[in-house]
C-alpha cells in the first residue's frame, strides 16, 4: 500500500478527512508533520495512531535549516507523497526540489494565492469560489493543478457558511486528488 505524508499547521480538519476516507483504505498516512506544537491537529493523528513530528520552524536559523529537517523526515518514513493540508510555511528549493507534494488551497487558483484566501474570495467580486488541490514547486500555491471544484457565491452566505462550503470542497477533492497522483506514480 501507497505511503503518504502529511503537514498541517493548524486544527487539523484536512487530515481527519483524509483520515475517515483513505487511511488504511487507499494508502497508510505514516506521519504527520507540523510546526506547531498546539496543533489541534495532533490528536487527530494520534486518535488515529499515525506517528506525530512536532517539527517548529522558529528553532532553526533559516527556512532552508527547516526545510532540510522536513526533507529528512519524509525520506525517513519513505512516503510516495506528502500532503499539505493548512501548512502555513513558505518552502524553499531544499523543500520543493527534493519532495514529491500536493497542496490543498480554498481558492479557485490562480486567484488569491497565499495567506487568507478564504477571507480575500468571501470578498471579492468573483462570481464563484471554490478549492484547488497542486502540486506544489517554487511557486507559492504555483504548481500544476491536479483537480479544482467551485460554487456560486451568494450574497446572502456569512463568512463561516461560505467558509464551511470551501471546506466540504476541500474534503472531497483532496482524497480524489491523491488517488489520481498515487495510481500515476
């Protein structure tokens, strides 16, 4: 069975999914990274008995030191993909060079790349919104893009509704996208 790993920076709500729908079913999630020791998304790993790395990008003196020890890492546990699911870090060559990654983004790239998508498409004029899964390069939220779904935007939608659709886009995109690059490696 195909090995991925995953970072993630925050509460962890990308890796439960991909935890409820392919772990141990379509490939085994062998670690899960993150540089933030609050994460609420550790429990979710552990619950779930997938190896934790609690890895801070402030311990180290440059990106290019953090990207090394994520490098190191994922070569350790001989992963066929890593997943970024709500990692908060610009990667360096040292990362992107030498890692085979996607990206989940709650945008419809190439639109509001970066920080606060969510925030940036809820107020923009677009017509419609929606996720991206990439695969990731130098390029912040630059790579090919693997698969993407929208919606229509309604006015009437507060941030957290239209929020909770990026999200649900997010969930069902994301485990698809990963099938399709771990049949095609």
């Amino acid at each position: 069975m195909k090995k991925i790993a995953v970072l993630f920076s925050g509460e962890g709500t990308n890796l439960q999914s991909l935890i409820d729908t392919l772990h141990q079913k379509e490939c085994i999630i062998v670690c899960a990274i993150t540089n933030n020791a609050n994460a609420g998304g550790i429990k979710r790993a552990q619950n779930a008995n997938i190896h934790v790395e609690i890895v801070e990008h402030q311990n180290f003196a440059s990106r290019e030191a953090f990207d090394r020890k994520l490098v190191d890492i994922i070569h350790f546990y001989r992963v066929d993909l890593t997943i970024m699911v709500g990692f908060m870090r610009i990667l360096t060559p040292v990362f992107t060079s030498n890692i085979k990654a996607l990206n989940v983004h709650p945008s419809l790239l190439p639109l509001f790349k970066g920080a606060k998508a969510i925030e940036r498409s809820y107020e923009g004029n677009e017509a419609y919104a929606g996720a991206s899964v990439h695969f990731v390069n130098d390029e912040l939220d630059g790579g090919e893009i693997i698969l993407q779904d929208s919606f229509r935007k309604d006015a009437n939608d507060s941030l957290e509704a239209f929020e909770n659709k990026i999200h649900a886009i997010e969930y069902d995109i994301l485990p698809k996208a990963i099938i399709h690059v771990l049949n095609n490696v």
